[in-house]
C-alpha cells in the first residue's frame, strides 16, 4: 500500500489569514495496472491553498514513489493521493490533478477537489 507515514509537513511561513496557492508537479509518477500488472506512467499535479501546514517536497516525492509497485486504478490514485494530503494538511481546499500516458490509443486525466475550491482554480 502507498505509504502515508512519509509525508511530512511543515508549519506555513505565512500568517494563516494569507490565502495563497502552492503548486506541485510531478511528472514522473508510477503505479502498476491492477489488470495487467504493466506499468501506468502519468503526472501528478497538487494545487493547493494551506492554513497552517505545507507537504514538504522530499516526503512528496518519497509518497508519490510508493505507489511504484501498487496495482490501482487511476481513480484510486488520485482520490488516495487527494485524501492523505487533505488529512496530513488541512488546507483551505486542493485540487489533486493526473495526466496518464495514454495506452491503446487513449489518455487519461482524473481531477479530485477537497475543499471550497475557488471558481477560477476550477478551470485551471
């Protein structure tokens, strides 16, 4: 199972009543197929507008890496990937974006919104 106990946080450097958006790309995520066990390439995109607590990069990307060897769904990656980042921050609201690398011909993309999204963070 991806491994939540990686992700660490860190206290927001800015006063809480200071809304702003944190943006984090990565572009070499990897799980497995759950059907066929091949691989599934895609990027992963965190929007985000914190309180009192960012995800610190290096325990994102050591979160993001145990998923290498996990069989899951598209739609379960981003939704876990959305609700252990909620949980470990609490922010405002986030938006937990993944483009897959198409295969037989179609592409993917999943978008999970926790929070009050604001509505021009919608159509990004």
């Amino acid at each position: 199972m991806p491994q939540v106990d990686l992700l660490e946080c860190f206290d927001n450097p800015q006063p809480p009543q200071r809304e702003y958006v944190i943006e984090h790309v990565a572009e070499e995520f990897t799980s497995l197929c759950p059907k066929t066990g091949h691989p599934d390439f895609g990027t992963v995109s965190l929007r985000y507008a914190p309180v009192d607590k960012c995800v610190e990069l290096k325990s994102l990307k050591l979160y993001y890496q145990s998923f290498r060897n996990e069989g899951i769904f598209y739609e379960a990656v981003t939704n876990r990937i959305a609700d252990d980042l909620a949980r470990a921050m609490n922010p405002r609201w986030l938006v937990v974006t993944t483009h897959w690398k198409g295969r037989g011909g179609i592409r993917s993309t999943i978008r999970v919104e926790i929070g009050a999204v604001p509505p021009h963070e919608r159509t990004r």
